[in-house]
C-alpha cells in the first residue's frame, strides 16, 4: 500500500547552496518529506514541525551546528541530529557526540552512506517517540486524577462520568477548546475496569491527514518507501485500555472507515500488512465541533457518528459555571508553586477580577494565566497587575457577544505572539487549519 511520505521527515540545515539542493534531492526521491535551509535562525522555526532526523553543517553564518544541536536537545526534541563537517575534524564529531549528535559525516559525503544513517536516525527518532508514549502512559497510570469542580453543570456531568466509566461502551465528549475534555476523559479511564491498561492519546488536528493513518495503526517494514522497520500504532499499544481521540472531527475520511470497522469486529491491518491484529480498546472521542451538523455537511461519516455516539458527554464552558473558578485559580496555584518550585498566594481582589473575566480560553487559558502570575509577580502574593486583563481594566464586558469576544482574544495572542500562527494555534488549542479558517472569517466580516 502506498501513502504520502511527508510520514518520515528531515530537515536539511547547510548554507551551500548545491550540497543543500543535492541531499534535499536525493531525499525526497527516497519518499522522505524535506524541509531545507541555510540558516540556524529559520531552522529553529521550523522545529514545530516534528522532523524525525536532521542532517545539519557544523561550520554556518551566526548559530553553528553545534549550537543549534543543543537548542534542540533543550528542547527534548525526539529529532536525531545528524553533523557534517567539511574538515573531519576529531574535535568537531567529539563535541557533536557528547552533546547529543545521532552521528556525523565528512565532506564530501558519500551519498549511500547520509541515506543509511538518515533511515536508522528515523527508525531511532520513531522509536523513541513510541517509548515516549508508553512511559506517558505510565505516569497517567500512577497519578490520580483531580477532578475540581463545584458548580451544578460539573456536579452532573461528574454524576454521569461515573456511569459511564464502569461500561465499555464509547463515549463522545463535546466542548469548547480548552474545557478539559482530555482530563474527563482520563478520570472516566482511571475509574473503569481498564485502569490497569493504557490510557493513550491522539490529536487528530495536529496531524497531517496522510500521519493520521499510521500513527492509530502502524505500518509493516516495506510498506512504502522508507519504511525500514515495523512499527505499532496507538490502537494496538491501546488494547485493554483507553484510547482517547481528540479532534475526531479533523480525521481524514480513510481513517474514520478504518476506525469504524475496528469498533465493530475489533481488528484491524497495519499499513502494508494482511495479518488481522486483534485491539479491545475502549475509544472516547473530543471534538470542538457540532458532529451531527459535520455529518449532514459531508465532512463526517454517519456510520462512525451512530457507532460513536452511545454517550455524549456536554463539558460546558468556563463562563457558564462561575462557581468553579475560585476552586480551580486555587488547584492551579498550588499545582503550578509545585512545578516551578515557589510558593506564592493571591490577593482576594486580583481572585476577584477572575471572576470577572469572560474565559474565552477556558481552563486551559486559566492554568496558563496563573502559571504566567506566578512567574512574572515580584512579591509573594499575586496582585491585580500581574494578571493580563488587571491593567487599564480590561475586563471583558458582560454585553460583548461571543463572536466579538473570540476575535479579541485570537487577535491578542497574536500581538503576543508577533503574527506567529503555529505558536498562536498552540496557544489557543486549535489546529493551524482552524486558526486561518477563523482569521478568514474574521476578515470576512470585516
């Protein structure tokens, strides 16, 4: 079976021109999904978006290839590096492997030689990645999951995850960007019989359509180009678990059919292979979406719809339960002092104005607002002028429509984030795809 090879890719970092065009050539014949440039400054740009290896110059203008290494392994990228240098310098290749290097090559590069250790930084760069998952997938194990709430609305949606836990049967979960959908999803794992398995997660909106495919269900060694070894997908590392679908609304339509036949019989192919693998894994589903309208628009399959839709689960938004907030400014206060190894309280009047603050980020954008106090704040209690909407009363007022108040704020995380879309997008919890899809209506309506 053949799919798009944009699956594996690598990055090209090196400043001559004819070398650079060379390796991306070579590359992209072999069915790998290259990006190249000839300067550290772009390439750390680029690092959103998850190259499995790299092949990077040491000797460059500004940032060397040595730097720009340990800029990624700060990072804790999963990307192997891969250092050329055009002198075979002992000294060089030392100081690339001690600060992380897969390997490195001389000038001129013996061209079979670069694909070989191209395709094993790949297979190690996946590796890693699947190890990654698994030792994540350990640690939702051991921590318990706090659930905070007081208002009504939570009371009984909490009422109903508990019903639904003890059963096998699949769950939709709805709700804005940021509600806590993938929280309630994991509290409905930790409270069902398949506790003891794996808890996995998968964003379909941060995926490319041709990732998706192979990331639930793997692929066979040679099913395609570049292909070199077998690799499991999520549904298989799943069984006997939870896997959590996030964004189900973005998965490509091969997917969803491939999905739906995995509910009904429990079994399912890798890309590339004939062998019928078995996975009992529970599925819960998130979208930010309206699913009924996307299946009366064409954009998803009813039968997957019908099959999903045995539980559907409402997460109202933060504006809507008020009653929470005291309680979750308090968990997160505790929770973030932990992480960053400080202790600060909070003044009842900066408490106060978040009560008053409209959330169109939800708890996400909550969490993210504490934690920025908490390190930008010079006393031990947080005042009104360390929070973002506590300067010149920027309050979000009660009668500005939901439209209105969604514009503002995408438009104030991308002053803050300088026109960056993909850091913009991270920040608010969508995909990039969504995120043009609300600037142009924004645009649209002037």
């Amino acid at each position: 079976m053949t799919i798009d090879q944009r699956e594996k890719r690598v990055l090209i970092l090196e400043d001559e021109t004819p070398l650079r065009e060379l390796y991306k050539r070579r590359l992209k014949r072999l069915g790998y999904f290259v990006d190249a440039t000839s300067n550290a400054d772009d390439a750390i740009k680029l690092l959103g978006n998850n190259y499995h290896a790299a092949l990077v110059d040491v000797r460059m203008p500004g940032m060397t290839g040595i730097a720009f290494l340990q800029k990624v392994k700060e990072q804790d990228s999963c990307m192997e590096i891969i250092i050329i240098t055009a002198y075979g310098s002992i000294e060089s290749a030392v100081k690339a492997m001690k600060a992380g290097a897969y390997d490195y090559l001389t000038k001129p590069c013996h061209l079979p030689e670069l694909e070989m250790l191209v395709a094993k930084a790949c297979e190690k760069s996946e590796l890693r990645t699947e190890n990654t998952i698994l030792k994540e997938t350990l640690h939702n194990k051991e921590t318990r999951i706090k659930m905070v709430y007081r208002s009504p609305k939570m009371v009984k949606i909490i009422n109903d995850v508990k019903k639904v836990a003890i059963t096998d049967s699949p769950v939709i979960i709805e709700g804005e960007s940021g509600t806590g959908k993938e929280i309630v999803a994991g509290y409905i794992h930790s409270l069902s019989n398949r506790n003891s398995g794996s808890f996995i997660a998968i964003n379909c909106a941060n995926l490319h359509d041709n990732l998706v495919e192979n990331e639930l269900f793997g692929h066979e060694r040679g099913s395609y180009t570049g292909a070199d070894q077998k690799r499991r997908g999520l549904m298989e590392l799943a069984d006997k678990g939870t896997l959590f679908i996030d964004e189900i609304g973005e998965m490509p339509p091969l997917a969803q059919a491939k999905l739906l036949r995995v509910m009904e019989t429990k079994t399912f192919r890798r890309i590339g292979g004939s062998r019928e693998i078995h996975s009992d894994a529970r599925i819960i589903a998130a979208t930010n979406r309206n699913l009924s309208e996307e299946v009366k628009k064409g954009n998803f399959r009813a039968d997957l719809f019908y099959r999903l839709n045995v539980v559907r689960l409402q997460i109202p938004p933060l504006r809507d339960r008020p009653e929470d907030i005291p309680e979750l400014v308090d968990h997160f206060l505790e929770l973030k002092c932990k992480t960053l190894n400080t202790f600060k309280t909070i003044k009842p009047e900066a408490k106060q104005l978040f009560l008053e603050y409209r959330w169109p980020g939800n708890v996400r954008e909550l969490a993210n607002i504490v934690e920025r106090a908490i390190i930008l704040s010079s006393g031990t209690a947080i005042s009104i002028e360390d929070l973002p909407f506590g300067n010149n009363n920027q309050v979000q007022p009660d009668l500005v429509s939901l439209v209105e108040m969604e514009r503002n704020y995408i438009e104030q995380v991308l002053q803050r984030t300088n026109g960056n879309k993909t850091k913009a997008a991270k920040i608010l919890g969508v995909s990039v795809r969504n995120l043009y899809r609300k600037i142009n209506q924004m645009q649209n309506m002037g």
